[in-house]
C-alpha cells in the first residue's frame, strides 16, 4: 500500500529553524520528524510513499533517499494552495487501490494495521476541548455523517487529526478535481476536508477511528515536549566517564560531550559538541556547539554556537550567542 505525505509547509511557527531547514526535519528524539513517520509507515507494511514537497523541498529529497530504501515518488507544490490541492497535484502516483495519508507535522502513535483493516475509509480522530483550529467530524450510526474544516462553532468535539484512509482515491480525485474546477475555498486554500465531506455525500462510507498517541511538531513547546514523549520510550546512554546522563536522553555516536551534564529529555544530534554544559529538556540539532552554557527547554539549530551561561533559548541555524 502506499502512504501520501504532504510535507510542503513554510513551518512558520517554528521560526528561526524553518529559515534554513524544512519542519520535517527537524530533530526530535534523535531523527528528524519525516524519520519517525516513514518508520512507522515501514514498519506497518507499506511499501510505497508519495512526499509532496514544497519550501526546501530538495533538503527533504537528500535525506529520504539517502537513507531510505522505500519506493518514493516526490511530487513539487509551488504553490501553497492547500492541502486538497496538494494531495490532487499526486494523483499519477496512486491509482485505485487505497491509500493512507499521514500529515507531515505530527508523529503517530497508532496500529496502522489495525487502522486500515476496517470495512470503510477511515478518519483518524481525537476527542479535544476546542476543535475550532482542526477538521471535525460529525457521527451517526457508527459513520461519519458531516466534516466541517476548522468551524466557528462547531457541533462535534472529533478533530480530524491528519491520518486518512482512503479506499477509494479515484472518488477522492473526482471531488478534488470539482473543487479545485469551481473554485471552492475554505480559508482562501482548497481543502482536503471540503473534498471528504463532497465523498461523503456522494454515498463513500468513513468511520472514525481513536488515536491517542498523537504528537505534534508545530510549534517549539510542542517539539519540545513529542522530543520528551520519545526519549520516554528509547532512551540511549553516551559512554563517556566525565558526562553525568539524567536519562532519558538521546546523545548520537556521532556527538562530542565532555565534561557535562545532560538530561533528563534531550537530544543531542549528530555532530554537536557539548563541552561543560548542563543541558536538559532541550534539542542540540547536527553540528551544534554548546559550551559553559546552562541551557533548559531549548532548541539549538544546526551549526550553531552557543557559549556562556544562559537559560532558555530557541536559537536558528548558524547563530553564535556568547554569553561572558
Ligand atoms: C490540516 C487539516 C485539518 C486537520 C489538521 C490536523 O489543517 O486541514 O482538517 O484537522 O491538519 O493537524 P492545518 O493544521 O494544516 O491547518
């Protein structure tokens, strides 16, 4: 089966990261973002994905191809119209067998497997106290009966949480394509929801389907916490005898760390060099200096430098902060 990943996004919210390096990959809990979801879509047995890129699209081919073996087609948005629009521009990579869409910016905790085994198309959801800023689902009878893309006031507290099977993309394609034709925006973008709700009426069967384990990577308190979430679950010791491990921390082979202490809940990316540090509840990404720095819920971008004492920082790709 083949997964469908949009991952064209500015990622404007994690700002100054998303300058010089595309969201999807971002380090969180040791491997970029686009690393966790093509993990899990390998693990549960397909062997396909479309990734739909966009804004530093070629960074996001470099690294799927130079560590992936998946069969993968790219597909190039250049224009930021919408997710609907994204996934119809990837038409010729699918055909009628179904399809699994996995939103780029969230990682998944979830029995994909379990997920697609059902008898209909099936949306992904989450019971949330303010569903204004997500798709929601309506339900009748175990079915979904309405999607209404991010409502005022909304009547259902399902969001629609960004994981999407879809039995029957041909049907899927013929809605976007009506959409796109006569123009119908919701928010100025031509919406993956609009076209749902259109298969809906037109008789297509979808159930919702609970995910719980639901991590985004939106903003840097939200990578900060989905980089905690995964160390819970694979923590990894460095060896060397000068640095102090609070576990659970990720500290790549590939890192220099002396004389510090580190952890709970940090990644420390290929390539950093940690000197007399303490580092905790933070993200060190590729090539990162951090020295004589007291650093807490903080991402340091790839190549940068921080030096000195200082507590919280959220510092873009080859920054120098000195802190004497
Ligand atoms: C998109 C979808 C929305 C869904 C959300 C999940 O919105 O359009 O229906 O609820 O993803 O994250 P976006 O977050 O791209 O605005």
């Amino acid at each position: 089966m083949r997964a469908i990943i949009p991952v064209a996004g500015v990622g404007s919210r994690l700002r100054p990261h998303t300058y010089t390096v595309p969201k999807v990959l971002l380090n969180v809990g040791g491997k970029p973002i686009i690393g966790h979801i093509l993990d899990k879509v390998i693990e549960n047995g397909f062997t396909e994905a479309t990734i739909i890129v966009g804004y530093l699209g070629e960074m996001i081919k470099d690294y799927v191809l130079g560590n992936y073996k998946i069969k993968v087609d790219f597909v190039e948005q250049e224009e930021r119209l919408g997710l609907g629009h994204a996934i119809y521009l990837s038409r010729h990579t699918f055909s009628r067998t179904p399809i699994l869409i996995i939103l780029g910016d969230t990682i998944f905790d979830v029995d994909l497997k379990a997920m697609i085994a059902l008898d209909s198309s099936v949306l992904g959801v989450k019971q949330v106290d303010d569903p204004r800023r997500f798709g929601v689902a309506e339900t009748t009878n175990g079915y979904i009966s309405r999607v209404v893309e991010k409502p005022e006031n909304p009547t259902s507290n399902l969001a629609i949480i960004g994981l999407y099977y879809i039995k029957q993309p041909d049907l899927l394609v013929q809605s976007l394509r009506e959409i796109i034709k006569s123009n119908i925006r919701t928010r100025g973008e031509f919406q993956l929801t609009d076209a749902l709700q259109m298969m809906i009426e037109r008789g297509e069967k979808f159930k919702t389907f609970d995910i719980q384990g639901w991590y985004d990577c939106g903003k840097p308190e939200t990578l900060l916490s989905t980089n905690r979430h995964l160390l819970d679950s694979n923590p990894l010791m460095p060896t060397s005898n000068d640095v102090l491990v609070k576990p659970p921390v990720f500290v790549s082979p590939e890192a220099v760390v002396k004389n510090s202490v580190i952890g709970p809940y940090t990644t420390i990316a290929a390539g950093a060099h940690v000197e007399n540090s303490v580092i905790r509840n933070s993200i060190v990404s590729e090539g990162a200096k951090v020295a004589d720095a007291l650093l807490e819920d903080s991402i340091v971008g790839s190549n940068a430098t921080v030096r000195g004492s200082y507590k919280r920082i959220n510092i873009g790709d080859s920054s120098e902060l000195e802190f004497y």
